[in-house]
C-alpha cells in the first residue's frame, strides 16, 4: 500500500491506516529516516577514517539489521545470540564486534570461532584468553574512563561504580596479562554511557583513550562507543553532532599521524540511528475519570514499552484519531496489573474511548525490551521503506506463549 510520507516525520495518516491493517498495539519504524540519521553522522567524521557499527542491541529485528548492512554499517554486539543475528542478515564476521559483559570465557571463544572481532572488558577474562591463545586471535580492550555521563544514572556507564570496562588505573595490570600471555591488542575501546549531550565529554574520553593507546603498539582502531543524545522532548537538546565531528576529527588524526601504523575511528551509535525513526501506536480502551485525574487506559503496557517506568523516560504522545481537538490532561496509562503509567498529567488533544495515540522516539529499547509479563502477547512490528507498508515480526499468538512449555500434570 503505497502512501506519501514526510522526510522525517511520517504523518499521522499513515500511523492510522497502519493501525487499521496490523492492529494495535504496533511498532512502526521508518527506513529512511534511519538512512538520514546514518548519512548525518557519516558526514559530521568525513575528515577522519570512521567505522561506524550499529549496537543493535537497541532494535535487532533482522530487517532493521539488513537495512544497517546496506547502509555500509557494521554491527555492534553484546551476546553470542546477536552476533548469529548478525551472520544470518549478511554481515561478514570481521563486519561484527563483539562487547559481552560478565560473560564466560565459553561465549568469547563461540565468538572466536565465528571469526568476529572480540572486545574484552575484565582482567579474568583478559587473562584466560590471553592463555588459550596468545597472539594468535587478536582483541580488543574496553576500558573504563571514570567519566560519569549520560541521561540518567541507570544508562552511564562509565563512572567508577560501573560494571563496564577495565579502569584505566588498571593500565600496568593490563599490560602484564599481555605481555605475559603474548596477546595481541590491535583494538581499545571505551563507552561512557547515553544521551550525552555535552561535547566536551566525548572530547576529555577520546583524549584518555588516545593516552591509553600510547601503551600498546599494535592497534588498529579506537572504538568511542556512542552516547548520542536524540530530542524526546519538543524543546529538548540533542548532541551537537557537526561540532563533534570536527573538534574530535582533528583531535583523532593529530594522534593517527603520529602513530606508527593506520588507525580507524570507530563508533557504536544505536538510538542515535534508530530512536526517531520509531512509533509505538496504541488504542485507548477507556476514559476514567477518578477524583484526582483522568487516565486514558490503552491496550498496551509496560511489557510493551518499559522506558517510562524504567528509566523515568520522557516520549511525546499525540492523539492521531482527534489532531484538531481541544487540548485536555490525562495520565496515560497501560492495562498491566501494576502501576505501568506511560505519562503523567500530560496535555494532549482530547482523548476519546477508541481513538489511537502514536509514542514518539519508539525505534530503541521498545520492542526490544518488551515481556510477555500479565501472558500478554508481544506486538507486531512494521517496516516503511519507499512508501510501502511491510510487517516485519507477527503478532504473537497464544501458540507463541505456549511454545516451550511442557505439560506434564493433567
């Protein structure tokens, strides 16, 4: 079904006919604004030798993985699950990084097998490897900068408490593990956290990673993580993402034409690329109204988008069945047996029993974080690419909830 649809926002009109031929609950994602987000970025570091793989532990549906490799990205991983995802939708294996956390030396050397790069990020595990196979399969370092960053505490991970990386003060630890094993280090990489707004602190991290790369004289590439900061709120700042490129393009090369071999500038970017290009559209079920406030109750819930309760994150939510109508304050909430409030005292055009509301910044940790807690079912998930609708995951089914269980009683 071919539909016009703007460059950045698709308009309401198509949320509400994809509403109409899905069903709701819905995630929509649209292609071309996750090609913009990617075409932007490469632009701003067009002055330096920049990789840029997508984490896509923030959306994984393989199509969404296969747009990314068209693109020209590669891929970002954190389980052995993902780095499948990523072999089966076409990457090559030297496309694919690797970054687990606190996971066995079984799952790096399943990575190893697979022939992707491998990022390691705690002494033990440093340690293990480097004995089972010295230099002959090189790695990666992540390290952890002690810069506290990001939105909020539960998304930084690069302070001192973080579980994240090997502390930089750790530097002569590391460097007897390699010189001991003989490991070859041809990779540092560090991740501060998300939704950084302040280009300053990607600039102090890249300074104490390119001191740290002093120390080991193999490397290949410098891995910054990612940490971009979208706009949630219709006033809301987001990463200057042009000053960046060009403050720390310089700063990257000034360094790479002082070292000895060619270096590449890597980034993880995952909401960056995809959190615009998502809508979660959901059908109100009721209108209550209680002494205190009015809640619109929609059919979904926070085993549909946890971001609200989780992180005390902020989504705009518009009513795409009644644009026009007056603006009115309501409490969006879900139909979870628990408090699962999407949005408090919010003013939105009037709510009417029935009507579809659209969450906007939807792409990342949506469906990706979604449970089937309450035995709720799981949404569908559609793709917009060239004006065409196409559904890219089903909706779950009562099947799909009893597929691994095993009746044993009667």
């Amino acid at each position: 079904m071919a539909r016009h649809t703007h460059a950045d926002v698709l308009p309401g009109q198509v949320l509400m006919d994809i509403a109409h031929q899905f069903g709701t609950p819905v995630y929509v994602y649209h292609a071309e604004k996750i090609q913009r987000q990617y075409e932007k970025m490469k632009k701003a570091f067009q002055k330096a030798p920049v990789q840029i793989y997508y984490a896509c532990k923030a959306l994984t549906n393989i199509n969404i993985l296969k747009l990314m490799r068209q693109l020209g990205a590669g891929l970002d991983t954190v389980s052995i699950q993902e780095v499948q995802l990523g072999l089966r939708a076409g990457f090559e294996p030297q496309q694919i990084i690797f970054t687990p956390n606190c996971v066995d030396l079984d799952e790096m050397i399943a990575a190893k097998e697979l022939g992707v790069k491998i990022n390691i990020d705690n002494i033990s595990i440093l340690e293990q490897f480097g004995n089972r196979f010295g230099g002959s399969y090189p790695v990666c370092i992540r390290l952890n900068p002690h810069i506290n960053a990001g939105g909020h505490y539960k998304i930084s991970t690069g302070h001192i408490d973080s579980k994240f990386g090997i502390s930089i003060h750790q530097i002569r630890h590391i460097e007897r593990v390699v010189k001991s094993t003989g490991l070859h280090v041809n990779g540092l990489h560090m991740h501060t956290g998300s939704e950084i707004k302040d280009v300053d602190v990607f600039l102090r991290g890249v300074e104490i990673l390119l001191d740290m790369a002093q120390h080991f004289d193999q490397l290949d590439f410098i891995d910054l993580g990612s940490g971009f900061k979208v706009a949630y709120h219709p006033d809301d700042t987001e990463t200057d993402i042009d000053l960046l490129g060009e403050k720390l393009s310089n700063l990257f090369n000034q360094f790479a034409g002082q070292y000895h071999r060619p270096l590449t500038l890597c980034f993880e970017p995952g909401k960056y690329l995809v959190s615009q290009a998502g809508y979660f559209v959901v059908k109100v079920n009721v209108i209550k109204q209680t002494l205190a406030t009015v809640f619109a109750g929609v059919n979904s819930g926070f085993n549909h988008l946890i971001r609200p309760m989780f992180y005390d994150a902020y989504h705009m939510i518009r009513n795409i069945s009644n644009p026009q109508g007056p603006e009115r304050i309501y409490t969006v909430v879900g139909y979870i047996c628990e408090t699962d409030t999407f949005a408090w005292d919010r003013k939105i055009n009037e709510i009417r029993e029935g009507d579809y509301l659209v969450f906007y910044n939807a792409g990342a940790y949506g469906f990706e974080m979604s449970s089937n807690y309450n035995s709720r079912l799981r949404p569908a998930e559609v793709l917009v690419k060239d004006n065409q609708y196409h559904l890219i995951r089903s909706r779950e089914t009562l099947d799909d909830l009893l597929r691994n269980q095993i009746e044993v009683l009667d």
